[in-house]
C-alpha cells in the first residue's frame, strides 16, 4: 500500500443554487464515507476556519490515487495538493511494519 497525504481546498461558487449545493455536497459525504469504510481514506481532519481538510489516503497506486480524487463530487470545485508518504527510519513503530 502507498500513503498519501492530501490537501483540499473546497472553493464552492457564490452564486450556486442552495439545492444544486445541498446535492453535491451530500454526494460528497456519502462517496467519501464509503472510502472511508474500505480503509482506503484512512484519515480526515478539518482544517479550522476554512473548507478545507487534511487527508490520509491508503491505496495502491497512484493511479488509484488519481482516481478516487476525480472521482469526488466536489472535484471540479477543488484545489488539491498530494504528497507521498514514507516509514520515517526514526519512528517507533516502523519495526512493527517492517515485520
């Protein structure tokens, strides 16, 4: 598995309908819930004071990355910055994971 760490940034426009916002939004919610059941959203954190979060993803590729993010409702609404993650040699549990 590859770990990701994601940033979003949701950037909404003004002047969409309070309906068409309520829908996408609760398509958002209910895709990324359901990532999050598989494990392959492994963590998600609000960024205070902004609509934005902090995620952890733990997929297979790159790829599957790529598209699971295009795959988001709010995609097209979205900056999104990535960065891959590696077993830092000085974390205590790296032992654990290397077993």
């Amino acid at each position: 598995m590859m770990l990701f760490h994601v940033r979003m940034d949701v950037r909404l426009p003004h002047d969409l309908a309070p309906e068409a916002r309520a829908e996408i939004v609760a398509r958002e919610k209910a895709y990324s819930q359901e990532l999050q059941r598989t494990g392959k959203w492994a963590h998600l954190w609000r960024i205070v004071g902004k609509h934005s979060n902090y995620s952890i993803f733990d997929v297979e590729s790159n790829d599957e990355l790529h598209t699971i993010l295009s795959g988001l409702p709010l995609f097209p609404y979205m900056d999104i910055h990535v960065t891959p993650l590696a077993t830092h040699p000085s974390y205590v549990a790296a032992a654990d994971h290397e077993r």
